[in-house]
C-alpha cells in the first residue's frame, strides 16, 4: 500500500464522555493528526437510561459500518458489556478481511492484541489493602463480567480474597456498567441491605470509584478515616479528587497511540507483533491512606476544571436555545435551519445530518424491528454545516457511511445514533471536534435530537391524517369528486363573488337515467360502475373553472361559475355525446343515459345558492318526465 495515502480506521467503541475513552482517544488523535491518518469513531451511550429497548436503538449504529471501506480497524470491543455484541462486531471485521487491533483481546486469535495485565495489577492493589491495610470485609463494584476487563478484575478481587483467605460475600459485590452513575447505584444498594460498613469498597473502574466516594460522603462517612475506596485506570479527576483516589496507573495515552501505529503498521505491511502489553502499577494515595502522591498537578487541575465548568456552561445554554428552537419547529427544513444557527458554537469543523430515507414513515414503536441491519438501504442528508457554510446531499447509499464519501487527510470524525426508542431514524457526524469526548452533554444533544426528529415525524403523520380526513370529508369515495359538502365549501364563496358582480352563472343538476333497474336487474356493483362512469363523464365536461359534485345516490351537480346563454345546451350536448361514446366503448347490456335541468342566471343579492340548485332540480324533473312520456308514446 502506499504510504503517503491516507490511511482509513474505524474504532469501534462503547461511550465516549468517560474519561478513560477520552485518555485513550487523545493517543489515537493525535497520531492521527501528525500521520494523515482518517478516524472514525463509532460510538453510542447504550446502558445510559435503564431501558433495552432504547439501547437498541443506540446499537443500531454499529450496524451501519461497511469494515470493507476502511483499511484497518481499532476495536475497543473492552468497553462493551454485551458478549454477543462483541461476537458480531468481530465475525463483520473478519468477514471484511481488514487487520484489526483488538483492546484486551481474549477471546480471538485473529486480530492483534494491545492490552494491560488487568488481573495482575488489580490483585496487587487488593493485596494492598488487605495486607498494608488490614481490610477484612470488603464490597467490590464490578464492571459487567461479559466484558474483559471487568471479568479479569473480577477474578483477582475473588483470587486475592481467597489468597487471604477471606470470604467473598455474593451480597456485598455489585455489577455495574462502569458508568459513573453505577457508584452511587452501588451505594444506593449497599445502604439497602443492611449489612454493616465495609472496611473498603474496591471498584472496577474510577468513574465508579469517584460517585462510590462521594455518595458514601454524603451519608456522612470520611474516606479513609471510616472506609477505604479505590477505582484503576487513574484518571485526572481520580487523582486530582479529594481526597486523591487510590487506583491503578494505566498508560492510556500511549494504549491509544500504540493501537493506532501498530494498525498502521500491518497495513504497510511492517511486521508487528501480536500481542503487546503495556506495564499498569497501582497508584497509593490519599483514599487508601497513603501518603498523597504530591500536588503538581494541581494547577493544572485548576485551570482544566475551569475550562470544563465554562465549556459547561456554554455549551446547556447552547442546548437550552437548541431545544428551545427545536420545539418551535414544525417542517423538516425548520429543524435543519435550527441547528444550522446554532450547531457552530460547538467548536466543530463539520457536522453531518443523516437521515433514513423512510424515517417519516409511520411506525409501530412498540413493536422491535425484525432485522438488527435495519438502516435503510438509501439515506439523504439535509445538513452539511461545514466552517459555517450549509449544503446537502439528497440521496446516497448508507454504506458508503459519509455522503460525500471519506475525506483523503488527516482527521478525525465521530458517529452517533439517532432514534426514537428502538427505531432507527439516522445518525450524525462530528468532524474535528473534541464535544463528542470532552462535554458530559453529547448524549443530551443526541436526545434532543432525536426526540425533536421524533416531533417532527408526528407533526408530518398529523398533518398527512388531516389531509386525509378533510379529503374524505368533501370527498365522494365512490366517485373521487366533491360529495355535497365538498361542494358547498368550494362552490359557497364563488356563489358570493357572483353575487357582487352581478354575474351570470349556471347551475345544472343531472340526475342518472334507470339506476334501479341496472341494481335490479345486474346486481349493485354493476349499478357502481355506471354511477362512477356519469361521474367521471361530467368531471370531464365541466372543465377547469366548473365545479361538480355527486349529491347522493344517482345525483349530481355543476356549477359554472361564467356563464353565456348558450351554455345549457352546450353543456348538454357534451354529457350526453359523451356516454353515447361510452356506452360503445364498455358494451354493457344497458344504457348509461342522464337527465339534466339547467338554470342560467344572473346572481342577485338575495339568491341562495340552494335556491337555484332547487330550480335546476325542478328543470331536471321535467326533462326525466318528459323522456318517460317519449317512453310512453313510442310503446303505444
């Protein structure tokens, strides 16, 4: 391959606003930046609400990506908890035939490995506690054992218990989802039992860790005084925290940037070896009792909290007018010109609305889609804010993922789903942006998103139903023409126009010839045909400026709002030529004939519309007696 192109990676990955996918993701990027290298980060915030139907919609993301348009991909498969999940991500990369790099692979021999000795460092720090510390009963807050790390972290609290030869009580572990909200869940749990204080809460993760701490100060206990916490990974916050937490120094940035050179590597076809592990110690602090590690981090932190509290703030009153913009919106093209005005104040490059071509068709959101690959074959994107400047692209395939196709430099995008429960509605993309991984708000805005893409379908559905019903309200179904409300809400206010213009008008009222006896004698779907037939004759002679109705039954009305005198006749000679040539065309075993009464008039103020369709009933009623007397007088 040559390797001065631009080289395409997808990384897959669970969550992004954690701060270990963030460590992880600064080493990727920034190797990415300085070696031309195309990111595309595929993400969601599955396991955020508490609900499996909206997961699935999150999930369905993963099920966007064609892995045979990228040359290699980094799968962070170790952030997912879903083992089946991971099974599928691995079976699509092998079926792509693209290397892969896989974080704490354990489970396949197919792709190269670059990971932490997660069970060894972990017991080391649970031997810490125990033998440096004294702790005897201790809670541990799992992350979920069908994913790698947690199950490997998992195992050495339970090896390093055994070693000690402690009891590991099954009510006093917790499976969480290395979220930080699982912390105080856990806590929450704990207070429930009624089990006495631990000496220690062990946790899988920092995230955990901080709310454990935190919601354990709340019910008034000090940290370490009264209780141990520790957590691993040692993030800035973790360490920065008061008081510091105890946790498990893992090199982040460089697991990141090392995931990505060997990928490069292998696709230049530069030997790499399989499996790379990279050294973790334990971190002894503040939260286990040892001595802090010092304070040069503390400006630092300052000045980092800082700016997070004011990116903070700026970015909810961002979303508090998006939202705000959003529920104004009625159309489609509102809500793009909504986030249009706003979408800039993210510090993004480029952001990319797409949009299943089907997502305002109407859908049974109770029911979970049959196929899991279930975005639509063909998707548009009406909003391409790029540096300010707005386009769209009306059509592409959705697997070819970007609609204006990859870009050939170095950068960096972010996928994220849109949905409304467990149906799919499209997706968005961030180019260039750190929001998606620095701000704890990018699934609030995928949620209002979607929820205002959601509004926005309803709206559309509503106002497709109202059509409906108004069609069908002023619509004769048997015939498509106006039925006699249809008529009097169209031809009313032209009948008053007449009237202050002193115009000629004429009204004409056809009534069919032996409709009972075609029910009668050839059954009632026979009878349709010829009262559909009539009607679509008159529609045809009554021209663009006429209006016409069937008023019931075998009963019709026309109205020409610009009337000369000769009209009536000329009006009739056309009805009537004309179902001469229809009965020679459809050779039916009866006649297809009608009789019309017409009134030629120039409107006064004191006429009524119903007045003159009376006396062009009255008309017709003369024209039908004066045929049956023909009738009459022939059989004599």
């Amino acid at each position: 391959m040559d390797t001065n192109k631009t080289k395409k990676i997808v990384v897959v990955v669970s969550g992004l606003d954690e701060e270990y996918q963030h460590n992880v993701f600064k080493g990727l990027n920034t190797y990415a930046y300085a070696n031309n290298v195309n990111v595309s980060y595929v993400a969601c915030f599955d396991g955020m609400v508490g609900s499996a139907t909206f997961d699935i919609g999150e999930s369905s993301i993963y099920n966007l990506i064609d892995y045979t348009r990228f040359d290699g991909a980094i799968l962070m498969t170790n952030t997912f908890g879903d083992t089946a999940m991971r099974n599928s991500i691995f079976r699509k990369v092998i079926a792509a035939g693209i290397p892969a790099v896989v974080f704490e692979n354990h489970e396949n021999s197919d792709f190269y490995d670059i990971s932490i000795d997660n069970f060894g460092v972990m017991k080391r720090l649970v031997n810490h506690i125990i033998r440096d510390h004294g702790a005897r009963v201790i809670n541990f807050v799992s992350g979920p054992l069908g994913n790698p790390d947690g199950k490997a972290r998992y195992d050495a609290f339970v090896s390093a218990m055994e070693e000690n030869g402690l009891e590991v009580d099954p009510r006093r572990v917790f499976y969480g989802d290395f979220k930080s909200y699982d912390g105080k869940l856990a806590i929450d749990d704990y207070a429930e039992s009624g089990l006495p204080l631990p000496d220690a809460f062990v946790c899988a993760n920092d995230s955990m860790a901080l709310t454990v701490t935190s919601s354990l100060e709340k019910m008034g206990y000090k940290i370490p005084d009264d209780i141990i916490v520790t957590g691993f990974d040692n993030t800035f916050s973790a360490r920065n925290s008061s008081p510091a937490i105890t946790s498990v120094k893992c090199p982040l940035y460089e697991v990141g940037r090392t995931a990505l050179e060997i990928i490069c590597n292998v696709i230049d076809g530069i030997d790499q070896p399989r499996s790379t592990i990279l050294d973790a110690e334990p971190a002894l602090t503040e939260s286990c009792g040892c001595k802090s590690s010092g304070t040069d981090e503390l400006i630092e932190y300052k000045k980092l909290t800082y700016r997070k509290t004011e990116d903070t703030n700026n970015n909810i009153h961002m979303i508090n007018r998006l939202t705000a913009g959003l529920a104004e919106a009625e159309t489609a093209e509102e809500y793009f010109k909504v986030i249009a005005s706003l979408i800039g104040e993210l510090d993004c490059e480029k952001f990319t609305l797409c949009l299943s071509e089907d997502w305002q068709d109407e859908f049974n959101s109770s029911e979970a889609p049959l196929d899991p690959d279930y975005y639509s074959e063909f998707m548009s994107a009406p909003l391409i804010w790029d540096k300010g400047r707005c386009r769209s692209v009306e059509y592409f395939p959705s697997s070819e993922m970007f609609p204006e196709g990859f870009e050939e430099r170095g950068c960096v995008n972010y996928f994220l789903p849109l949905h409304y429960s467990d149906r799919c509605l499209g997706y968005y993309i961030f180019t260039n942006s750190e929001f998606p991984t620095y701000s704890l708000l990018c699934h609030t805005l995928t949620m209002i998103l979607s929820n205002s893409l959601e509004n926005i379908r309803k709206l559309f559905r509503l106002n497709k139903a109202n059509d409906e019903l108004n069609r069908l309200y002023v619509i004769d179904p048997l015939c498509n023409i106006y039925n006699r409300n249809g008529f009097y809400n169209r031809a009313d206010d032209v009948f008053k126009e007449c009237a202050a213009d002193n115009r000629q008008i004429m009204i004409s009222f056809i009534d069919m010839d032996g409709l009972k006896f075609i029910n009668d004698n050839y059954g009632h779907n026979e009878g349709d045909f010829a009262i559909q037939r009539l009607a679509s004759t008159i529609s045809t002679c009554c021209g663009k400026s006429g209006i016409c109705a069937r008023f019931g039954g075998d009963e019709f009305v026309y109205f020409n709002p610009s009337a000369s005198k000769n009209d009536s006749a000329i009006f009739a000679k056309k009805i009537n030529k004309s179902l001469e040539e229809l009965n020679k065309l459809v050779q039916k075993p009866y006649t297809i004939s009608a009789s019309i009464g017409s009134v030629i008039t120039v409107v006064e103020k004191d006429d009524t519309l119903f007045s003159i369709i009376k006396m062009a009933d009255d008309k017709m009623y003369e024209v039908k007696k004066a045929k049956k007397s023909a009738r009459k007088s022939e059989k004599v």
